[in-house]
C-alpha cells in the first residue's frame, strides 16, 4: 500500500466518523425532543421545526469534528460531511418512507446542509 492509498484511507475514516458522529448527535437530540413532546404540552405541529434544528445541529457538530481533524480546507470537508449526511438520510427516507417526495424543500434542506456542513468545517479548523 502506497502513501497516498493510505492517506486516502485516513481520510475516508476521518469523513466516517464525522458522519457517525453526526447520526449518534441526531439520535440524542431526538431522545430528548421526544422527551419534551411527551412530557409538555408543546403540540406536535413544531416537529418539523425540531427536525430541522436536529439535522442543521447534527450536521454542524460533525462537520467541526471534521474540521478540527482535517489539515486544510475545513469549508470543503465539512460541507462533504453535511452532503454526505443528507445523501444516506434520503437513501433511508426512500426505502422507509412510501410517500417520501423529492421536491423543492428537499433540495432546500440539502443546500442548508451544504451551508451548515460548510462553516462547521471552517469552525472546527480554527479550533485546532
């Protein structure tokens, strides 16, 4: 195995921990919104509003433990992370999901993403 094999390997793991860091983060953050939904009485209509503050906090988390990881270009890792974080979160809504529609808010939530994912990098490289 060649140098650049094996960096290309450390980065393909440095890219999948962020995104299983920020799968474990959506999975607390939906614990403890189920958690607030069960026991107040905020009605169930601000659960998009939840789910859209889970996935832009889950994706910024990730991307920042990206960028305090990569070298450079904390921007570009971390918008790959939050990329990659909507691309399985669409596989899995396709295949669990009957009536999942790909539409024009989908495509918001990826830029949003993209966005997110973006500056969490450029925090997480400045944090080094």
């Amino acid at each position: 195995m060649n140098t650049n094999t094996k960096g290309q390997d450390r980065f393909s793991l440095k890219v999948l921990k962020s995104i299983g860091f920020s799968y474990i983060f959506t999975i607390i953050f939906f614990i403890i919104f189920a958690l607030i939904l069960t026991y107040t009485s905020i009605p169930d209509k601000y659960l998009p509003i939840m789910n859209s503050i889970t996935m832009i906090l889950s994706i910024a988390l990730g991307s920042i433990y990206m960028g305090i990881k990569a070298d450079n270009k904390g921007w570009l890792n971390g918008a790959l992370v939050g990329i990659l974080y909507m691309i399985i979160l669409t596989i899995i809504s396709l295949i669990m999901i009957k009536s999942f529609n790909l539409d024009l808010y989908l495509m918001l939530k990826y830029l949003i993403s993209i966005i997110t994912g973006a500056i969490g990098g450029m925090i997480g490289v400045n944090l080094k």
